[in-house]
C-alpha cells in the first residue's frame, strides 16, 4: 500500500493508478481545482502526505505549480510525454505499470536541497540555447525521472535533486 495519497486530475488517472497499485487518490478535475480542493490537499499532506501525479502536458504542470506554491512539502512524480501517449491523447492513465512504478519511485520535493547549478552550466552543456537542447533535455529529464521541462524548470528540478554540472553527461 502506498501511504501517500496520490493527487491526479481525473477518475482515469485513478483507475489507473488502481489497476497496479493499493492506492487513495484525490482528482483535480483538471483545471477545475479550487480553494477546498487545495484546503483538502493540505490537510492530508500534514497528515498522511501527498504525492502529485500530474498529466505530462501543459494542464498539469500549470496544476503542479499551483500545488506546489500553495503547499510546501509536496512529493512529485514525474513521467514523460512519450511514455504516457496515445495517438490522439497524453496523461498518466496512458503510461505502463513501469512507468508507473518507475515515477513512483524518483519522488522530488520541492522543500529539499538546492544545488549550485547554474543556467549558464546549462549552457555550457547544450542544455539550453543550443541547437540540439530539447532533446538532450528530454535525455537528462528521462535519466533523473524529471519530466520534460524546459531549461528554467530543468535547473530547478536538478538543483533539488542536489545535481552538479560533472554529473550531467549529454551527447
């Protein structure tokens, strides 16, 4: 059983997360997050915890923000665009038990430890900038468990991870 209680944006993401694991959800309802939905959030984070499971796209990442501004401590589970897709749609109730696993396993919160990366270290490596930047962004995101970002929220998520620039290898 997971402790936790997991924060996703629809009953999908819970049948999903459901189908693997022995799980409690809390659903957004996408953007229709409101102040008793984050009043709600808060108090089961003081109290068991929380772990946000947000779509890869842009909805959830807005919802992710506002989360994690509104309440400090929040665990965060990230999965990849490509590993949660169809044809025609992306989110977590697309991605592989695997996957699944995988992202619940690379927890990041956003009260723990802040690197000394730096924006020009990303540079520096080609990670923003550059010609080829988005797709060995998309490399590090996978390698870290980080989501698909851009340069800003990358140094951001590297720096809590305690990352350094000689530990970020691209090719």
């Amino acid at each position: 059983m997971i402790k936790e209680v997991i924060v996703v944006e629809g009953k999908n993401d819970t049948r999903r997360l459901q189908e693997f694991f022995d799980c409690e959800t809390i659903e957004t309802h996408g953007l229709g997050l409101n102040k008793d939905t984050i009043d709600f959030i808060r108090k089961v984070n003081d109290g068991r915890g929380v772990i946000l499971f947000l779509d890869p796209d842009s909805p959830g990442e807005k919802i992710r923000r506002k989360l994690n501004e509104e309440i400090p401590g929040l665990k965060n589970a990230f999965i990849m665009k490509e590993d949660a897709r169809t044809s025609k749609k992306v989110g977590v109730e697309h991605a592989s038990k695997k996957t699944l696993e995988e992202a619940l396993n690379s927890l990041l919160s956003y009260k723990e430890y802040e690197g000394d990366l730096t924006m020009n270290d990303l540079y520096e490596l080609g990670l923003c900038g550059q010609k080829d930047a988005d797709r060995k962004r998309q490399e590090i995101s996978r390698k870290y468990h980080i989501g698909r970002c851009n340069a800003r929220t990358m140094l951001k998520r590297l720096k809590l991870l305690g990352i350094k620039k000689e530990d970020l290898s691209v090719e």
